[in-house]
C-alpha cells in the first residue's frame, strides 16, 4: 500500500522548481545593488546580504511557502536594512559639534552632492512647515536646537508622553513626505 503523496505548498513551486543556486545567482546583484544604495557602509552591504541569502536557504530547508522569490527577497532586504538602521540608530547631538546637517550629503563631494543637499534641505523646510505647529515645535526644539523632553516638559508644561506623542507624529508625517524627494533624488544619482 502506497502512501498518499504529500503536496508542497502552492507558492513554494516556484522555488522548488529553481535550483536554489540559480536564484542567488540570478537576484544577488540585483539584491546588493538594492542594499548599497540604502547602507552606507560596504561591509555592512555585505552582511545584509548574507542575512538575506541565508534567511533563503533556510526558508527552503524548512519548506516555506513562496510566492515570489524575487519580491520575498527585497522585503526580507528591507526589513535587515531597517534592522541595521534600529542597532545603528544614528544620535543628533548639536553640542559636540556634530549635528543634523551631518546626515545629508556634504557639499564638498561634488555638484551632484550639492543639488541633492539642497533639494533636501528645501524640501525639509517646506515639510517643517506643514507640520502642525505643536508637532513642529517639539520636532524642532528636540532634534534641531538638542533639548531634551524632560526640559521641554518644564518649559512648556505639557507631559513627556504628549511632547513624545507629537514628535513620534511629526516624525511620521516627515518621513512620509520627504520619502518621494528621497527616491527621487536616489534615481537621479545613480
């Protein structure tokens, strides 16, 4: 009596079907071309894209269903690229001499770096602008002029939970607005 066999999962055909090692080939420079644009640092490009590569290899060994290898790969990518960033998680301090401005690109790396700084820098005041002004001001005080919340609790009377609150929202609203100047500016340099 033979044993019914056992179906694999609908989207893991795909992968099933491709050797594992063609696809790495296939999507890996793709994949670290995708990470270096978003990690600075080469060496950590590198370790993103073994995270990635290994998180493939043991999707495949324990059967995970994929639908889209390519897709699943860029979002596994992001996701380690977000990790990074959290661990890396770069602190904005105006009093030792290093500052916000410091994130953008310098102006002494070339004319591309100079337009990109200043589309950014447009950019992020009109955006600042379009905060409400609450959110504004605690994103401004905090992150601009370094003071902290419990100072801004005292000064201003309102809870370090809310100045929390309203700059966690102005940070969100930034961020959504300023990510199609960013992309757009990424295309443009490379």
């Amino acid at each position: 009596m033979t044993s019914p066999k056992r179906k694999a999962p609908e989207g893991d055909e795909r992968l099933r079907q491709e050797n594992l090692s063609q696809v790495v080939e296939r999507e890996q420079s793709r994949l670290l071309r995708f990470i270096r644009r978003r990690v600075a640092d080469p060496a950590d490009a590198e370790d993103v894209l073994q995270d990635v590569l290994y998180e493939l290899v043991e999707a495949n060994r324990l059967l995970v269903p994929i639908e889209h290898v390519t897709g699943w790969l860029f979002r596994v990518a992001r996701n380690r690229i977000v990790d990074l960033w959290r661990k890396r998680k770069p602190e904005i301090a105006i009093d030792d001499g290093t500052g916000w401005e410091d994130l953008l690109p310098s102006p002494d790396d070339g004319p591309e770096a100079l337009y990109a700084r200043r589309v950014l820098l447009a950019e992020l005041e009109t955006a600042l602008a379009e905060l409400p002004d609450e959110q504004r001001e605690v994103f401004v005080a905090h992150e601009l002029l370094g003071k902290s919340f419990q100072e801004m609790a005292k000064e201003t009377g309102v809870s370090v939970n809310t100045l929390l609150s309203r700059k966690r929202y102005a940070v969100l609203r930034l961020r959504e607005r300023l990510q199609d100047v960013y992309d757009e500016i990424e295309g443009d340099l490379s």
